[in-house]
C-alpha cells in the first residue's frame, strides 16, 4: 500500500508550535516518501470545537506551505460510521454499558487500584457488564451511561493471540521504546468507546478513520504515544489493518514545558501579526 499518513488536530483553539512541528513532521515525510499526507478534522466534542478554530487550522496549515487531500473528513459528519463499528463490538459481547459517574469511577480506582490509566494517578478502571434486570432497571430510569471496551472479554476473544499484539515503532516512545514492541492493552482499561452526550470517543473514531483513509504510517506526538497499546487492541478486535508508529519528540519553551493549549502557549496566528515567517519559524 502507498505510504500515507495524516495531521488530525481538534478545532478546541489556535494552533501553536507543536501543532506545527507535528504537521510539518508528517506533511515532509509524506513528501520524502512520494506519499499522500491526509488532514483530519477530530471534530467529535461538540461542547469544545468551534467553526472559528477550524477555519484557522486551514488558514495556518496554508501558510506553513502545507498542501492536503481533499475533501478533508471531519469526524462530526460521520457519526453513523462509528456507531456502526461501536455495534459490531456490542454484538461480540465486548462492549458494556457503564452507568458509573466520573467521581464513581474515580472513587472505585482508588479503592483497588490497577495500574497505569485514567485516575489521578494513572489508575485504570476495569469494570463488568450488570446483571440483566439491574441494567433493565437503569435504563428504564433513563441513566446515562457510557460504553466501554471490556478487556476481560477482548481477551478470551483473542486467546493466545492476545499475547502476540504488537506494534512497529520506526520513531521512539517518551522513554525511548523503538522497533517491535509489545501491546499492552491492559494500561489503559476498561476504556470509554463513546458516551450519550458524545456519540464515539477518541480511541474507536481514530482507528477507523485510518482504516478508512488508508493511513499506514501514524506520524504524532510522543504524548500519544500510550494510546497506541489500546488502539492495536481496536484495529485487531474490528479486523482493520495495522499503520506503523513514528512518534516524534514533542516541542518545548524556555520553561521546558511542552507547548499545550491549556497553557495559551503562543500560536501560529499570534506568531504571524507579529511578523514571524513560515521560513523563520521553520529554522
């Protein structure tokens, strides 16, 4: 298959100097390999995207030099896709209903903690389905809940197989992990495949998207880095191909702080009023 790979920001605000390393990391690679380079709008959370940020992600992604495929796929016009791939787990018997609050789950972690995750700490949740007529009960009542990926049943599903997940890692990990690396599904828990309020959560809308658009090289920050044990699980669990992992180093200011939205670090549009070139910015 042709090289290919993707940008996939969320329009939740402005893009800063990580976001343009990370694109301009994958948009050269794309380009170094004779490739397509495929930008994704991550428009899923409906509560924090905005028309503004997204028209401003074309308008500095132009300006880096950048060129992408077209049409650009944006999540929130393809919610019937993911919730046909969120069935086919349902119907295996490996997705649950989860009525758990946020402060539920937070209080079960720290009552029997598992591991690396979710919690304040990095604990996980690991849950089970409820019996029959309670969850009759619940829903009746109108409850909201969430679906999760139960890891105890992608187990018995996978078998053996299960210990031979494993990804390709052509860049490195935060600690410096490269080249064949065992999956580990299991840090990352029981996790949320999508809630009431949004209809698929991160983990199962990006797999498929990358099926979909024949993504074989996923070129992100290290940050991300983690996700990847969980969503080898999905690819294998929905029968989708498996992209090569280049995690690339992730941008710092003068604090050492990696450049991060929450933290207003500077972004491309402020850089441009400025007087900043793509050239400058670049070196």
């Amino acid at each position: 298959m042709p090289f290919a790979t993707r940008f996939a920001p969320s329009p939740t605000g402005y893009l800063h100097r990580g976001h343009a390393f990370s694109a301009l990391t994958a948009f050269e690679a794309a380009r170094a390999a004779g490739g397509r380079f495929v930008l994704r709008i991550e428009d899923i959370d409906a509560t924090r995207c905005r028309p503004e940020f997204e028209a401003a992600i074309y308008e500095d992604l132009a300006w880096l030099g950048l060129e992408w495929e077209t049409p650009v796929r944006r999540q929130s016009e393809h919610f019937s896709d993911y919730r046909a791939a969120l069935d086919r787990l349902i119907a295996e018997g490996l997705a649950y209903r989860c009525f758990k609050t946020r402060r539920e789950i937070l209080d079960e972690i720290a009552r029997a903690p598992h591991g690396p995750g979710e919690g304040p700490d990095g604990q996980v949740y690991r849950g089970a389905p409820l019996p029959p007529d309670e969850e009759a009960r619940l829903l009746a009542e109108s409850k909201p809940y969430a679906w999760r990926l139960s890891l105890d049943r992608a187990r018995e599903r996978l078998g053996e197989a299960w210990d031979r997940l494993n990804f390709v890692e052509e860049g490195s990990g935060p600690d410096g992990e490269t080249g064949l690396i065992r999956a580990q599904p299991e840090i990352a828990g029981d996790v949320v495949l999508a809630r009431k309020d949004v209809g698929v959560a991160y983990h199962l809308a990006v797999v498929f998207d990358d099926a979909l658009q024949g993504i074989t090289h996923v070129i992100r920050g290290q940050d991300l880095f983690e996700a990847t044990h969980i969503q080898r699980l999905l690819q294998t669990l929905l029968d989708l191909p498996e992209p090569t992992y280049r995690h690339h180093r992730l941008l710092t200011g003068p604090d050492g702080k990696r450049f991060a939205k929450r933290d207003q670090a500077e972004t491309l549009r402020e850089l441009r009023a400025r007087g900043v070139t793509p050239a400058a910015l670049k070196a």
